[in-house]
C-alpha cells in the first residue's frame, strides 16, 4: 500500500508539520494557524479513497482523490463565516486521514457529503459548484449544499449557509463525483426560513450520461427523498428551478444528497 503524507503547509510552501504512514495519519499541531495555511493529504497517487477530518469539530468524510493532493485553505474572515466559530481556531489543531476501507467504499452512502469542499477545491471530490451565488458570499455558495449540516430555519452564517441563487432563475448547481458512481436516490433540503423565504415546486436534474429527472418539491423544511431508477454517471446538474408563487424572491437550497454506490 502506497505511503500516504499528512502535512501543514504555509503561504510560502514552507511544510510547518508533517506525518507519513499507510494507516491512520494523525496531527497535532501546537500553533496558531495563520493567513494562508494549506492542509494537504498526499495521498500516494491519483485515484484513492481516503477519509479525511481536517478540523476535529467537524465530521470525517470519505473522499475521492481526483488528484495525487487533497488541499484545504484554512478559512478565514468572511470565509469562516460557514464553519463553527469553534472550528480552525486557538493554539492546538488535530488533523487526521487514512486510507478508506474497502467496505466503506462499496458501502450505499451519500455520495454527494463533504464538509471540507472549497471554491478553490484542489484534489477532492465530490465538489459542488454553481452559476450564481448570492453576492458572491461565503455563506450562500455552493459548497454549503454538501456540508451535511441541515439546520434551515434561518439564513446566514453557520449554521444556517445555503445555496443562494441571487433570485436568478436561470440558476444551476453543478456536483462532479470525479469518477463513475451510481445514483439511485436523491434528496433535497430547502432552506425554511419561511416567511423570509420562498421555495421551489419543482426542480430538474440533468445528469452526465445525459438523462433527466424532474422532482416535485413541497414547501417543507425536511429532506425531500426521490427514488429514482439507478445510473452511472460522473456527475450532475440541478436546474431548472421553478420558484413558488410566493411574495418572498429568496428560495434557496439547504442540502443535496446524491445516495448510491460505487459504480461496478
């Protein structure tokens, strides 16, 4: 099994701390993070699975490694705003990656999860992106809708970050797997900060193998479930949203999940 290195890097590239392994990697780092710092997971080589937790208040998830490098900017400012005020601050910082089991990557699961997903997404997949995002701002981007955080019933900084479409209806968020999966149920969290907020009726989804789904949607804070029949794609596209008709311009996109398989 290829070696894999878990490392810290600065704005200048210089490695502040680093471990290499085959099994569990894990870091400590007794510093402050600073402007500029850059989580990385070399993984060995293209095309592995591994399970990373970049922030020990935030969930492990199981990515894909699209590229030979897995890199986390750590946030800061207005880019924090998406994360726990607890979460990439004070002076000891726990980093920890492995190798995914075989069993966790044949595994059902939500293919579409990653809370450590970025605009300048580098290496990791899945990774979420969008047309529009309202003001282009941190806390109504994309990657919001795969962070696995469902709080709903307001709009804003964590944990309340959404997708938000800027009331464009030509709006369309864009979920690359970076490798063949098969999806046989997605579901839909609307963000419910009601009456601030509107909703959509329906939504389509176009995906890479180049068929479409069209999912009616209520107006309801809860995950909207959609067995769909199973196909292997590398990605997909919500789109086509149609908005209620309602007073409120702000329907906006909690979560997306997109469960099935590895393909085989």
């Amino acid at each position: 099994m290829n070696a894999m290195t878990l490392k810290i890097v600065n704005a200048e590239g210089a490695v502040l701390q680093s471990c290499t392994g085959t099994g569990t990697l894990r870091l400590v780092y007794r510093e402050a993070y600073r402007p500029g710092d850059c989580l990385v997971l070399d993984a060995g080589a293209p095309g592995r699975f591994a399970v990373v937790q970049w922030e020990d208040t935030m969930p492990p998830a199981l990515l894909y490694a699209a590229q030979r490098e897995l890199r986390f900017r750590v946030p800061f400012g207005e880019q924090a705003t998406v994360y726990s005020p607890k979460s990439f601050t004070g002076a000891c910082q726990v980093l920890r990656a492995r190798p995914a089991r075989p069993e966790e990557v044949a595994a059902r699961r939500n293919l579409a999860f990653n809370p450590y997903d970025q605009h300048e997404n580098e290496g990791a997949c899945p990774h979420a992106a969008a047309n529009v995002e309202t003001r282009g701002e941190a806390v109504f981007a994309a990657r919001n809708a795969i962070d696995g955080v469902y709080e709903n019933a307001g709009h804003g900084v964590w944990p309340f970050q959404s997708w938000g479409i800027n009331r464009d209806p030509e709006a369309a968020l864009t979920l690359s797997f970076g490798r063949p999966v098969t999806v046989d149920e997605l579901r839909l969290t609307l963000r419910a900060d009601f009456p601030h907020d509107s909703w959509w009726t329906a939504a389509t989804v176009c995906f890479s193998d180049g068929s479409r789904e069209v999912l009616p949607l209520q107006k309801s804070g809860e995950p909207q479930a959609f067995a769909i029949a199973p196909r292997t794609v590398t990605g997909l596209v919500l789109c086509e949203l149609k908005k209620a008709d309602d007073p409120s311009p702000f329907p906006a996109l909690s979560q997306i999940e997109a469960w099935g398989t590895e393909a085989r």
